[in-house]
C-alpha cells in the first residue's frame, strides 16, 4: 500500500508501526480529512536527520512549509 503515498512535507497521513506476535505491522492514519480523489500522502523524514545535502532527494511537495529536499 505503500507506494500508493507520495512525500509531502505537509503530509494528510502518517504512518505507524507495531508489533504483533513477532510480526512488525504499519498502518495509516489520517492527521486531516481526506477528500475523495486526493492524494495520500506521508512525510519521507526531515532533512535534519543527518543526511548531506549532496545525497538527499529535491522534493517538489509545493507545500507552503516544504524543506526543499526528502
């Protein structure tokens, strides 16, 4: 189901995860309402988690808070 949710950096879900007898399980969870016909989408990470800026992805989200790079 994963690759149906595209980056945003203004994200309409989150993803979490959990274990269930041994099993690591992930679910998405709507932080907004989401409109029939819209995107899913899910934040990457932040650009603080270390990464250089040579190795990170530009992100084109165009959302008003977006950090330039996943």
């Amino acid at each position: 189901m994963a690759r149906f949710a595209n980056h945003s950096c203004d994200p309409n879900c989150e993803v979490q995860r959990w274990e269930v007898a041994g099993e690591t399980c992930c679910a998405f969870f709507a932080l907004k309402n989401i409109t029939k016909d819209s995107e899913i989408t899910i934040s990457y990470g932040k650009i603080s988690d270390g990464n250089k800026a040579k190795d990170r992805e530009k992100c084109f989200c165009h959302a008003r808070n977006c950090q330039g790079f996943i």
